[in-house]
C-alpha cells in the first residue's frame, strides 16, 4: 500500500496532521487531505516536500510561505 504521513512544519517543528492519507486534493490555496477510513481535512498551506521512499509529505502554512518569498 502506498499511504503517506502528512506534516504541517511549523518554525522547524514538524507537527503530524494526518496518517494513512490516499488522497491530496488542491483546493485554492488549501489541500483536501482524505485517508483510508474516509476521513477529511482541509488545510491551507503549500506542498514543500514529497518523500515518496517513506510515504511523508510536508506543508507548510501560507504565512511561512508568504514570508519566504
């Protein structure tokens, strides 16, 4: 199976949001997130890493991303 770990890295501290995730979704300037029991979360943020050898994405919030650029 190829479930992944979603965090949301926050001043360098990565906090987990949601496990066994089979869908990421782009909605605006947010990410519907589904896992396999069928639960939903919406989260606003931008993709800034997809490991996809340990099933792990990383998102940060727009105001970190804001910042950066």
């Amino acid at each position: 199976m190829c479930e992944a770990k979603v965090f949301l890295i926050e001043d360098q501290v990565s906090q987990p949001l949601m496990k066994d995730v089979v869908l990421i979704q782009p909605e605006g300037d947010a990410y519907l997130l589904a896992n396999l029991l069928g639960e939903q979360k919406l989260v606003r943020g931008r993709i800034v890493k997809i490991d996809f050898l340990r099933h792990v994405v990383q998102l940060e919030p727009l105001e970190a991303a804001s910042e950066t650029a």
